[in-house]
C-alpha cells in the first residue's frame, strides 16, 4: 500500500509566467519576429503546463502526461499529433482573461503534483526522515528529541532493515523462500521496513476491543496486502523513471541551439494539451496476477517475525549503575483466548501478537506521526469508468468494497459500462464536492483536547484509576475487587483507542487547514450506499468531524437561506426541538440569539450554551454563521459555507411506506403533509408506556413482567426505543433489541444491579417490537416477503441478486467459508475463504434491510445527479442530504420528485420479475397485498425531509 502522510510543499516556478500587475516586457516582447513559430492548439480551451527544470519534476510531469499505451507501448507523447496553426499575427497580446486562465492553470498543475507526490513517494520520504535522524545521531552523538512513535520506529528502523536485507540476500534455496517468505525481495529493505512498523503499530493501538494485541492472521494478512499493494506502484514508477533518464539523455544530446528554439519549446510546454495517464491500465501491464491470501499470509508472517525479533524497547525507569538495562522485546507471538467477533462472548484460542505496555504509552498524543492511507485528494478524483477504473490517481481504487467476494468481484468487472453510468455519474458528483477544514472551529476543538477533552463528545485524555487491593482477605470483596480491576481494565483501553481515533482525525484537520480545498473519491458498498474511501475525517463520521468540515465554496444566505440556517441551527441543539414546526424551531432560535451570540463570541469561556446540544460542535459551527448574518448590515448577503441537512424521517420505514403504500405508515413517518412533524419514536415510546402501564397493574404471582413494569415505567421515553425502532426495518433481532435498550437504561443509571438490569431489558425489548408491529404491519408483511423470497433461493444454493433501479448489480456475500491451513514461519496458519455453499439463514434475514440499503442509496444518488444538474453543491450522508443554505428549498424540492419518481417504478414486480428470470423453476410466494396511497402527496408534504 502506498501512504500519504502529508502533502509537499508546492514549488512555484515563478519566473515562466508573468502577473498581471508586471509590465509585458523581457520574457514577453521579442524583437524576433515568431510569426513561424508552430503553436499547439486545445480545443474548446487551451490548457497550460508549467514547466520545471529539475529532472524530478519533469519525471512527475511525465507521469501527468502519460497517455494509454498503444500496442503495449506506453506513449508519452499523443499517438495523434495535435493540428498545428501558423501565428501571423503580433506575437503575445496577453489579455487579463488570458493571464488568470494561466495563472489557474498553474495552481492546478501544481496541486496534481502535489497529489501524485502524496500518493507515490511518503515512503520513501518517511525513509529518508529515518536516515537523516541517524546521520543527525552519529554526528551529534546524542538522540533527538522526538514523539513517542517516532522514537519508537527510529530504534526499530535500521535493525528491521538490515534483517530485511539479510533475509533477501540469504542463500537460502528459492523453493524456501517461497514457502516462507514469497517475494521478500520485491521491495527495497527501507520500504519493507516502514511499512511493517506503521502497519503493525496501526493494528495494535487502534484494536478496540483488545488495544495491545492482534490475531496473528490478520496481521499477517494486512501487511501482506499492505506490501503487495506497494509493489505495484514501486515497479511502474521504477520503469517510468527509467524511461524518463533515456528520454533526457537522449534530449540533452540533441539540445535546440539557438533562440528561436528555445521560445519554440517555451512556448509548445505552456499550451501543450495535458491528459492525466490511465494509471490502472499500465500498472496492469507490470502485475503477474494477485498474490492471494495465503501468499500475504506467509509474507506478512515472516516480516512480522523478524520485526519480533529485531524491536526493542527499555524502561524509562531510573536504573543503578549496577543493574543491567530493562531491555524487553517490543512484541511476542503467543496463543491467547479470545473473541474474535466482540459481539460474540465465546473465546477460542489464536495465535495473537502482544505489543509490550511500553509501546502503547503515549501512543496517543504521538499517533499522529503514523502514516495514513487515501488522504483527502488536493484534485478532484478521476471519473468512475470501472471496477478499478477511477478515484485516486495512483493508489489502488474500486468501485465498490466487495471484502473479499469473489462473486461480486466477477459480476462488477463484466457489468457493462452503460448500465453502470448513472451510479458511476453519482459517485462522481460525490467526488467533486470540494471540502474545507473550519479553522475557527478546530481552534476551538484543539483548546478543548489540550485541556484534557472529556466535553462535548470528546474521550477524557485521562485514564480511570485502578482500583487497589482491599486490605481483607474477603472472598467476597476480593471477587468484586477483581471485576472492578477488570472493568477498569477495559474503559481504559477503550479510552485509548478513542484517544489515538481522535488524535488522527485531528492531525488529518491540522494537515489540511491551510489548503484551500480538497476532495473525497467515493465508493459504494454492495448495496449500493456510497461512502467516503478516507476514513478518518470525513462527513459520514462523528459531529466532531462534521463540525470541523465545511464547503470550500461559499454563497450568499439570501432570505430563504438565512431562514434554513436558522432551522438547521435548531435541528442539531435536538433535545426535542427538532420535531417542532419550523415556526416552532424559529421561535426557539430567537428566544437563545444572546446564547448564541455568546456561544459564537467565547465559545470556551462564556455560558457554554452549546455544549447542550445534541450535535454540540456543528451547533457551534451553526452559531458562527447565525451570527456574523444578524450582525451584518445585510443578512442575505453573507457568505456561507455551512452544510444545511435535510434528514429523513425514520427514513428505512419511509421506504417501506412507499413500497406497502399504506396510509398509516405513511402519515407516522411524514409521507403527508401536517402542522408539524409526526414523530414515530414519540409514538411508539407512548404505546410502550400504554402496554407497561397495563402490565404493571397485573398479579406479579400470575405474570412476573409486572415487577419489571413497575421498574421501568418511568424510563420510558425516545430515547430508549429510537434505535430500536430506526433498526426495526433493517431485520433488528430480539437479542439486539435488548442490548440497544440495555445500552440506554444503563446510561440513565436508575438499575445498577447486573441481574435485574439485563431482565429489564429483556422486557423493554419485547414490549417495544410488540409496539412495532401495532403500527406497521404492513411493513412487516413486506419484510417477511422478501425474507420468503430469499429463503426459496437460499434453498438452492444461490445467493440472492437482484439489480438496484440506477443499474448496480447486487450479490449477497453470505457465505459459509471454507477453513484451509498454511504453515508460515511463526505458526500455521487457519485462513478462511468463500466457500460454494451460501448460508442460507444469513441470506435470508440479510435481504430485506439490504434490499432496503439499496433503495436509499438509489434514491440518493437520483438526488445527486438532480441537484448536479441544478447547479447545487450536494454531499450525502445515506438518509441525510446536504447543501449550501440558499440551496436547501430547490434541494428539498428534488428529492422528493426523485423520491416519487423512484416509488412510481414498479419495484418489488421488477424484483420478482428478475428472481423468475434468474432462477427459472423456483416458485415464489405472490407479491404481498398494498394499500392505495397516493405517492403524489410526498409532493406536499413539507416535514417529509426536515
């Protein structure tokens, strides 16, 4: 894998170009007449190089210009000469259009540069940073003053190395290192070695669940994928730079002599048509096929065994002269119970690498020195035309995260192009969205954390205590003891891994808030829901990440953008203010203005008003916004950056209103129009309460659920069920029902016993999904026929496709895996693979929030390609669509035709229609009986998105 850690610094070759504040003289005025002078035309525009003189940047120009091979040939230059005209005219008129379209021009260039550095060569500069500490140490015969991690990797590097040469160069047979080390010598020694440090420090500080400690395999396997990847972008740029030496040998040698030449060539580099390369088409040619699993497996296992046996570390602690250093290996390899899904509580033994207590020490204030994957791209990302076929210029991209299935890997690479156009078109509009950090917010946000975080949804830098041993030698206390210890334990390594998340999302902010913007390639899952590919900072993440991120665009508010910003404001402060009318929200908005003006005006210091909100960072960006308008002499005509969100309504039951066209779901999740804001949760919280209400006065001797009413009665509010009923549609179990509404009874605090806490949540989860189905049946009727469906497909083997209405193909992945072993040189190795059989239980209950999932996301991406072409920013968030607020009426408007239009196509007569045409001889059950709802009301409805 190749890794950006930072962008460079750009090189601006200032004296090619004038500005237009320099008089058009010297490098503009020739007394030579050029009206010979042959020029290159660009139709519709010309486009402008800069040129460089430095062999490095004439190598990244040359990968700029790369064009597709011909015959096998890489081209430099294009196949088809460009049509040269004949200048008969003055030579340079240079009007100010001319001078900002190069300027621009050259700002561009410059970023892809930037952006083509960032992808190909951290590397090799993190390499270079590592030798020059060194040189820096021998000279001065001290050790710098450096990061934990840096520190860290500094002591690491060169004896990692230097094991790493070792092994290359040993003389052990070829049939050996295939067996144990398959393509150790792929990469330069250096390399290899920053990619296991970072890789591994990676895996062992940000595992959540077991901070410290990582299965062997999936360690082994992502260093292995993490160097293959590597590999591929190291072999294209070795030849291009080889072609690149010959070219400017071979240049030097026939070099233009006089000065008519040289404004020849001056003058054929500025307005030469530019094409960026088609990168994945020659990286192709240098690939002999994927490695596979069980190649990264041994590769990535033998790396890990020599960083094992190469990485120290030493106590800080103050040592007497007498007694020799506490030098401990920095990771061991053992076998160790534990769960390899944290969901499940069944612990089985795997090998696992333990990292030293040492090493995750003050991981979390130096995290940020790691390098990190698919940064933000400083230009736009390149167009969707494949499987791998656009996003990021050099690093591997796919369209979609397939996670290892084959099948739907074989079913995207022969889709058609044609079919695909539309979702590739959406993504593209996603990609094109130009980001920028909020710099007054992260101020802000940098204050907080440096005083210890712990406020406003940020993790507490500070570990809890442990508890110290009771000085009784009691059974009883000593048990409870030792299960404080324990629970202490784990808030503190949970604490850690939040600690080094949002120190990464910080150090992304912090790197890129002097850039003036910058862009998210996006890709979809299988379906069909599109998602950012970096995962750090990014909109779909927390309301920390939301805060600090905003349009690089600006526009006007106008009037009716100064009244939707009001209501967003309104929106994230929650706390049931949201499902009030809009003239409700705008009345709560003018009764807080001085709370919001303090709020924006000393955000750390004064009254703290928006630390009450629910969304407290994107409540404070809101504020900001809010106002510096009210204190403009012209409201409307304030610059704006902030995204305005429309969310929907419970928006899984919105789409099942639709599809079962009843008019009771429709009215409980906003499908009509009303006064205000039907609210579901609020409602089934009021049935919960009517049920409980109804238990608690029955005999506990005759139903024991009475007791447990009494209890709970007077907890039940929305919060409690609003997950519950938001993950109804997407095929919630009774057992994750329960632990939802454990989750929120524990956070009210009113149960502390264990026992009585886990039966309550028992009960509250059955009366709520009782609840439920009072009020959607229809809904469920849908799910339980999709569920049918599938179980019928299931039955034969074949897992369940289907086609989302923009054309994306859908295979459910469920499969039962196949377990095979492979010996490396730790230990062997159990891998597991995509077995033939499908599983049926999984295929079955998967389908109906799965076929949901791809319903949104076409219902999204129809708005995106709408507001595109209205000429509106748009970013999207699944349910939840974003757009400048003078913008958010015309958006609004769009996503419900598209919603219309969407529902108006007979989908679940499509879907049958293809389960008929793909399993011929299958019978289904018959389509489930729908309501008549007019669709045509979603129309007026103005909470239908709010």
């Amino acid at each position: 894998m190749s890794f950006a850690t930072s962008f460079p610094t750009p090189h601006l070759h200032r004296g090619t170009l004038q500005t237009k504040s320099q008089p058009l003289h010297h490098s503009l005025l020739f007394v030579t007449p050029i009206s010979s002078i042959p020029l290159t035309i660009k139709k519709p525009r010309t486009q402008f190089h800069l040129l460089s003189d430095s062999l490095r940047h004439n190598f990244l120009q040359n990968l700029e210009n790369s064009h597709e091979p011909v015959n096998g040939v890489p081209q430099t230059e294009s196949p088809d000469p460009p049509r040269r005209i004949l200048i008969q005219d003055p030579p340079w008129i240079l009007n100010d259009q001319l001078l900002n379209d190069i300027e621009e021009e050259e700002k561009q260039n410059l970023l892809r540069r930037r952006q083509i550095e960032a992808e190909t060569e951290a590397l090799e500069k993190m390499v270079e940073e590592y030798r020059e500490l060194e040189r820096e140490m021998r000279e001065k015969n001290l050790t710098p003053n450096l990061p934990h991690v840096k520190a860290l990797f500094l002591g690491w590097f060169d004896p990692l190395k230097e094991a790493i040469e070792a092994e290359q160069k040993s003389r052990k047979s070829k049939k050996h290192k295939e067996a144990f080390a398959p393509h150790i010598d792929s990469l330069p020694a250096a390399k290899m070695a920053v990619i296991v440090m970072h890789k591994m420090m990676a895996l062992v500080t940000m595992e959540y669940h077991h901070a410290g400690c990582v299965l062997l395999v999936d360690a082994a396997v992502q260093i292995g994928m993490a160097v293959e990847q590597e590999v591929r972008i190291h072999k294209f740029l070795e030849k291009t730079r080889s072609h690149q030496n010959k070219k400017t040998e071979a240049h030097s040698e026939d070099s233009m002599g006089n000065d008519k030449q040289k404004l020849r060539k001056h003058v054929n580099s500025l307005i030469k048509r530019r094409r960026l390369k088609q990168v994945q088409l020659l990286l192709k040619e240098e690939e002999s096929g994927p490695w596979g699993r069980d190649t990264q497996a041994k590769l990535g296992s033998r790396l890990i065994e020599l960083l094992i046996e190469t990485a120290f570390v030493h106590s800080p602690v103050n040592q007497s002269a007498d007694t020799p250093p506490d030098i401990r290996p920095a990771f061991r390899h053992g076998f160790k119970a534990v769960s390899k899904n944290p969901e499940q509580k069944i612990l089985k033994n795997y090998g696992v690498i333990e990292c030293d207590p040492l090493v995750l020490a003050g991981m979390d204030k130096s995290v940020k020195h790691m390098l990190m994957p698919y940064m933000p791209m400083l230009v736009p990302p390149k167009k969707w035309k494949g499987y791998e076929k656009g996003g990021h210029l050099f690093l591997p991209s796919y369209i979609m995260r397939t996670h290892g299935s084959k099948k739907q890997q074989d079913v995207m690479k022969n889709v058609e192009r044609k079919q695909m156009q539309k979702v590739c078109e959406a993504l593209d509009t996603l990609g094109n969205t130009k980001w920028r950090v909020n710099r007054r917010l992260l101020s802000v946000v940098e204050s907080l954390w440096a005083g210890g975080g712990n406020i406003a949804g940020l993790i507490d830098r500070k570990d809890v205590p442990i508890p110290e041993r009771p000085p009784v030698e009691n059974l009883k206390q000593i048990q409870e003891w030792k299960w404080s210890v324990r629970k202490a334990e784990k808030i503190n390594l949970e604490r850690h891994s939040l600690r080094c998340d949002t120190e990464l999302k910080l150090s992304v902010a912090r790197k890129m808030k002097d850039e003036e913007g910058f862009y998210y390639p996006h890709n979809v899952d299988f379906r069909g829901r599109a998602y950012p590919m970096h995962s750090h900072l990014n909109h779909l993440s927390s309301d920390l990440c939301r805060g600090l991120l905003e349009f690089a665009e600006g526009r006007p508010l106008v009037k009716s953008g100064l009244h939707w910003l009001k209501i967003h404001l309104a929106n994230l402060y929650a706390g049931s203010i949201e499902k009030l009318s809009y003239d409700g929200r705008l009345a709560f908005v003018e009764n807080h203005l001085h709370d919001i003006f303090d709020s924006a005006d000393n955000p750390i210091n004064g009254n703290r008003w928006w630390l009450m909100a629910e969304d407290p960072f994107q409540c404070l960006a809101a504020c900001i916004n809010l106002s510096e308008a009210l204190r403009s002499s012209s409201p409307n005509s304030v610059i704006s950056h902030l995204p305005i969100h429309q969310d929907g309504s419970c928006n899984g039951l919105q789409h099942y209103a639709a599809l079962g066209r009843d008019a009771l779901e429709a009215t409980a999740v906003n499908l009509v129009a009303s006064e205000k804001p039907a609210d579901v949760y609020s409602e089934i919280a009021v049935r919960v309460h009517d049920i409980m209400r109804r238990d608690s006065n029955k005999d506990p001797a005759a139903y024991p659920d009475a007791l447990l009413a009494k209890v709970l009665i007077d907890q039940i509010d929305r919060k409690l069920v609003k997950q519950t009923v938001m993950t109804s549609v997407y095929g919630v179990t009774f057992v994750g029902a329960r632990e939802q509404i454990k989750r929120r009874l524990e956070e009210k605090g009113h149960i502390t016993d264990e026992k009585l806490l886990f039966t309550a949540a028992c009960y509250a989860a059955k009366v709520t999904l009782t609840a439920l189905g009072e009020i959607f049946g229809a809904a469920r009727f849908i799910m339980a026929w999709l569920g049918d469906c599938a179980k019928v497909i299931a039955s034969e083997n074949q897992p369940v496709r289907w086609t989302t209405p923009l054309g994306l193909p859908v295979v459910q992945p469920y499969c039962k895996t196949e377990r095979h072993l492979i010996r490396t040189s730790l230990q062997f190795l159990a891998l597991r693979r995509e077995g033939n059989a499908v599983d049926a239980k999984k295929q079955r209950t998967a389908f109906p929030p799965n076929f949901v999932h791809s319903l949104d996301g076409s219902h999204m991406m129809m708005t995106a390609l709408a507001s595109r072409d209205a000429g509106l920013c748009f970013a999207g968030v699944h349910d939840s669509f974003w757009t400048h607020a003078c913008d958010v009426e015309k958006m609004s408007q769009i996503l419900r035709e598209k919603f219309v239009e969407l529902y108006s196509m007979p989908i679940l007569e499509n879907l049958l229609e293809g389960f008929e045409t793909s399993y011929p001889g299958l019978a289904f059950p018959p389509l489930p009986e729908r309501g008549d709802f007019d669709l045509r009301k979603v129309l007026e409805s103005p909470y239908f998105f709010n």
